[in-house]
C-alpha cells in the first residue's frame, strides 16, 4: 500500500496506483492518467478479495475522499500504519532494522474528531456543508460524517438549515463574492462546551443578528460563537482578523490535569481520546526527573510542553502563531504552571538564540508540520546535542529524512506509531533519539 492508502499493483511490468485496493487482491482497474514512472488506475472491479476487506458503513466514502480506508479492517490499518513508518525509516534513513512498536490504536475507532471546518456554498439550489471531491469542485455532503464527534455534525446541519432559511449570502469562489465561506464547529470532549466559527469574506454578516439568535436557540450547548474575516482569494481557511459574535471567546478542554482555552485559530489534537497516549509516550521517551531543561519546539497552546512540566526543572516553548502562544501562556496559568515560558518565533532562529544566552537543553521536543524540521532546527540541534530528541511526526516521509540527518550524533532507540485518525492512511508517531557516547 502507498502512503496515502492506495494499492499499488502490476499490470504488463507497469506500476499502478489503485484507490480502494488492499494488498494481495487481484483486480480489474482502469487506467485514467499515465506518469513517467507509474499510472493512476480507477477500480471498476474486485476479482480476488483481500481476507482484510469489509465494507465500508459510510455512504459517500468513495465520493468525499476524507477517508481512505473504510474498505481496510481496523487491525489491518493499525498494521499498515506500522509498516509504512518502518519502510520510511528504513528508505530514508537507511536504518535495517528500525526499533518500530506495534501501532496503538482505538478501542472505538469512530466520532473521534473534535472539530469540523467545512465550506457551505450552493449547489443545485440547495445549501450544503461538506467536501469537494479530490481533484474536482463537486462539493459533496459530508455533515453526518462517522468520524466526528455527534455534536459536531449537530452544529453544522443547524448552521446549514439557518442559513438557507434566512437566504445568507454564500462565498463563491469563481467569481470571489458572497460572505460565509465556512463553518468550524469543535466541541470539548471533557468539558462538553461547544464553539462555532463562521469565517465570512467580509466583515458584513447579513441577518447577524437573527443568525446567531437561531443558532443559540436551537444548539443551547454552544458556548462561543465567532466570526473570523478571511477577505482573500484563497484555500486557506481562517484569515487574521476575528470578532467575537456571542458567548465566550474561547473553549475549555481538559486533558488529563491540564486545562486548555483554545481560540479559533489555535491548534489542537483532533482526537482527544488518542491524545493522552500520545503524550504519555512523548513522556515515556523524554524520561524526566525533575531537574531537566526541556525545549518544547512548535509548541501550539503548550499541550507537550504542559504535559511534561510537572516533572521537569523548566519547559521553554515556541511557536510562530502569536494566538497560539498566547493561548500557551493561559493555559500555563490555569493549570498552575510556573515552571514554563513561551515566546512567539520560529523554532529554528530561537533555539539558536537561546543556544548564544547560555540555555541547555537536556531534551528538545519537536512536533513540525508535514514537511519536517526546518534545516536550520536540525543543525541547530546537532550543535546544542541535547541528551534526548523526542520526535512527534504526522509524516512518516519527512521523519525519516530528519533522522537520517540527526544519525550523525544520535541513535533511534524506539519509534512508536499512533492511530490518531482511523480510517485514513494519516499516522502519528513517537521517535526516541538519543546522543550517542563518544569515546
């Protein structure tokens, strides 16, 4: 299977990436484009059945392309996500053998996802929140999606029904008008509080007033509703001014002793069951004691660098979104923290920046978007040489480049994968480096 849940089959010596194909079954495909290297196939047919194909429960699976594996049984997934973070270290990293743990999954691997954030627009004269089809602008109705929270596809198919009765204006992307554009509902899993934001083109909401009136009134357990102003033509979904509409600016979580305030624009885990196991793993591999420095790179609202403060001397955090450092520092104060900073800038011009003032890490945490460490992070790393690297990839590509660099001073001790998003072909994963000893 390839990275992003797709067979990969032979046909006449020719490479083939099927979608909905699972290792082992043999089948009828349709060739629909051809690369240098491999074509994309379409399956039309199923001629031998893997023993790990079910059926998938969700109507529109091989429409949304939200999820990629429904079609894959859930022990099979969490083996699958296994195997690719191993071949990845094992590609790019050159490790033979990788120290890769079997995947920790779920127990009830649905309505996991804590937030949605779908565009609304018209199609065929109705009103839908949903999904555009890959490669197509066919939009298709995903407000009853099986891996989100009950609550959440609540809120969107109100926010949907208001808006069509009370004729708001939509965004049209063609021709860049209209106003609401999207609708983001998450919802707290241990506090039950629920927060909604519409992201509109302009500052204007047409019937505001009675918009949020309605919504109030027929989801009572909404607690913050917001408005966040994205005026450009883009495919990013929030813009950098946002207005409190009714309720509270921002939603409470808990996650273990830690509280949360999480504004609209602030990143968290979106599944809060699987996020505690993450973070003991992170733990687990950091190993404190109570007297260690702890950097805490792309730190978010400080939810690892939180988590690990009660057993370490200092956490020092950083992270480039301002809210979300901001969101940090709250955090820090209503869970009682008092041995963690935070600081706006990117993780690898402050890290160095501390390196100059004297600071030491004992470990550095690092949990980087897809495309990995920054180049000048990982050099600054191999320079600083804290004893511990605690790795947190959501790619398992960029992962093993970065450590295939940092093998240079350290070596991969465990590497456990997570399953933080069942039924898609997306896996976290918890690398322990450790500096080696140098004679």
């Amino acid at each position: 299977m390839g990275i992003n849940g797709e067979g990969i089959g032979y046909a006449e010596r020719q490479v083939i990436f099927v979608p909905g194909v699972l290792p082992g079954e043999q089948v009828v495909a349709e060739v629909v484009k051809v690369e240098q290297r491999h074509a994309i196939g379409k399956l039309v047919r199923v001629k031998q059945k893997s023993k790990d194909r079910v059926e998938p429960p969700c109507a529109v699976y091989d429409q949304c392309g939200g999820c990629t594996l429904q079609h894959l049984s859930y022990d099979a997934q969490l083996e699958m996500k296994r195997e690719l973070v191993r071949e990845s270290l094992s590609r790019y990293a050159g490790l033979k053998k990788p120290p890769v743990e079997p995947t920790v999954g779920m127990q009830n691997p649905w309505s996991y996802r804590n937030k949605a954030q779908l565009p609304i627009v018209e199609h065929k004269g109705d009103v839908v929140v949903g999904l555009f089809q890959a490669g197509s602008h066919q939009i298709v109705d995903v407000s009853g999606c099986a891996v989100q929270h009950p609550m959440t596809n609540r809120i969107v198919q109100e926010v949907r029904d208001i808006a069509k009765e009370l004729g708001i204006s939509l965004y049209q992307e063609k021709v860049h008008k209209g106003e609401l554009r999207t609708v983001v509902a998450r919802v707290g899993f241990e506090t039950g509080q629920c927060q909604l934001t519409l992201v509109t083109r302009t500052r204007e909401l047409s019937q505001k007033k009675e918009l949020v009136k309605r919504i109030v009134e027929r989801v009572p357990e909404i607690t913050s509703i917001m408005q966040n102003v994205n005026p450009a033509k883009t495919s990013l979904i929030f813009g950098e001014e946002t207005l409190p509409l009714w309720g509270t600016e921002d939603l409470l979580e808990r996650l273990g002793e830690v509280q949360f305030s999480l504004s609209p624009r602030a990143f968290f885990q979106l599944n809060p069951e699987q996020t505690p196991k993450l973070y003991d793993l992170v733990a687990e591999a950091a190993a404190l004691t109570g007297n260690e420095v702890v950097v805490d790179a792309y730190c978010g609202v400080g939810t690892i660098g939180l988590w690990l403060a009660p057993k370490a001397k200092e956490v020092h955090g950083m992270d480039i979104v301002p809210e979300a450092i901001a969101d940090a520092k709250r955090n820090a104060k209503m869970s009682g923290v008092d041995n963690a900073r935070f600081v706006v800038g990117a993780a690898e011009k402050i890290l160095v920046e501390w390196m100059q003032k004297g600071l030491r890490p004992d470990v550095v945490v690092v949990d980087p978007p897809r495309t990995g460490l920054h180049q000048d992070l990982i050099e600054a790393l191999l320079k600083t040489a804290p004893k511990r690297i605690v790795y947190v990839s959501c790619n398992p590509s960029t992962l093993g480049k970065d450590c295939g660099q940092l093998l240079k001073k350290y070596e991969v001790k465990k590497v456990t994968p997570v399953d933080m998003f069942p039924q898609t072909a997306h896996v976290e994963s918890v690398t322990l480096l450790v500096r080696k000893v140098t004679s």
